[in-house]
C-alpha cells in the first residue's frame, strides 16, 4: 500500500490542474464534478474517492495559489532589510502572482463565493494572516496589540482591496496601483509608530514606578 500512495496524490494533483484550466477558461460557475470527471477522463466515483464535493476541488485549488503566492513573498521578505522593504515585498510580490497566475487566481480574489468550505478556507486564511503581521507591527513598531491587531486586518483588506480594483480596471497601471497601496500603508503605520512613541514619552516603566510603603502593624 505505500507504494500507492505517490500515484494517488499525482492524480489528486492532476484534478487539480483540470479544475484550474476549467476555471480559468469558463470560470467558477463551470466546476461541477461531472464536468471535472469528464475532463480528468475519469468516472464520477474516481474523482469522489479524492474529493468530496465541488467546495473540496475548489478550496484545493485555492491552498495551491495560496502556497505558490507564499512561496514568492517569503523569499523576498527574506531579502527585505526595513520595514517598507517588508510591505514592497508583500505587495509587488502579491501582484506578481496575479499578473503569472492569471485568472485562476484573480478570480479568486475578486469572486463572491457561495462554498461554505472554501469560505471557510478563506476566513482561515485572513485570520491566519492577521495573526502573523499584527506580531510583525507589534515587534518592528511597537504597536500594542490592540492597535496592531485592527491595523493587520485593514491593511491586509487594503491590499486585497487594491488588487482587486487593478484587476477590474485593466486600463489603469498595475505600477499606479501599486505604489498608492503602498503609499496608504507607509503613512498609515508611520502615524500610528508616531502616536504610540508620542503616547509613551514620559510615562515612567512599571520597574520605575514607586511602591506604596507596607503600613506597619
């Protein structure tokens, strides 16, 4: 049996590939896992055995534009050396992806979605997400979590925001777009890592603080 094992996830893989010429080709509302099956020259059974529903072929198919996406922007952010080294790395990287991936993964970005699991995926993703910059804000800025928790979130909803507007607007520069993006954020951090030294000049550290005298018995 664990010689099998490499050729079911090739076949897994090779579904999907054929969901993603489907979708690129005739969009999502095309994915059905007959037209799948078909495609894969596959019966219906086959395809099941590997994937349970259409929520299950497309959310695998998103995870593998997620992790080639990482995959670029992870390499560049290890090359980055400041901050705004950090945010060009993840937003030229981000736009990359979608200008090599094409449609597949533009329609990704910019479809509404009515797959409880691939909303699900989606929502993993962005908390995921969230999570790791707010940590980034909090220890190159010195953001309080309450701050960097809000600020990961509207910043990684502005640059999804940001690609999608390129992508709907193929007449405007990709460049354009993405120098705005990263004008808003730059300005956007910059002001908060300003407030929050401006908020804790002065204000002595706990170690410093004098304690009250133990009243005597």
């Amino acid at each position: 049996m664990a010689g099998a094992r490499p050729h079911r996830a090739e076949r897994r893989e090779y579904f999907i590939d054929v969901v993603g010429l489907l979708v690129a080709d005739e969009g999502l509302a095309a994915v059905t896992m007959e037209r799948v099956a078909a495609l894969a020259e596959v019966s219906k059974p086959v395809l099941y055995s590997h994937f349970p529903d259409r929520g299950a072929l497309l959310t695998a198919l998103l995870e593998r534009c997620w992790h080639q996406m990482d995959s670029v922007v992870q390499v560049r952010l290890r090359a980055a050396r400041s901050l705004d080294g950090c945010l060009e790395a993840v937003v030229t990287g981000y736009f990359d992806e979608l200008d090599r991936q094409g449609p597949v993964l533009q329609l990704m970005v910019t479809s509404g979605w009515h797959e409880p699991a691939v909303e699900l995926a989606r929502v993993r993703r962005h908390r995921a997400a969230e999570r790791e910059w707010s940590a980034f804000y909090a220890q190159r800025i010195g953001l309080p979590a309450a701050v960097a928790e809000p600020t990961a979130a509207i910043l990684r909803t502005a640059l999804q925001g940001a690609a999608a507007y390129w992508i709907e607007h193929p007449e405007v520069r990709r460049e354009d777009v993405v120098q705005t993006c990263l004008v808003i954020m730059r300005a956007g951090l910059d002001r908060l890592g300003r407030q929050h030294r401006l908020e804790n000049i002065g204000r002595p550290a706990t170690a410093d603080r004098p304690r009250p005298a133990r009243a005597r018995r």
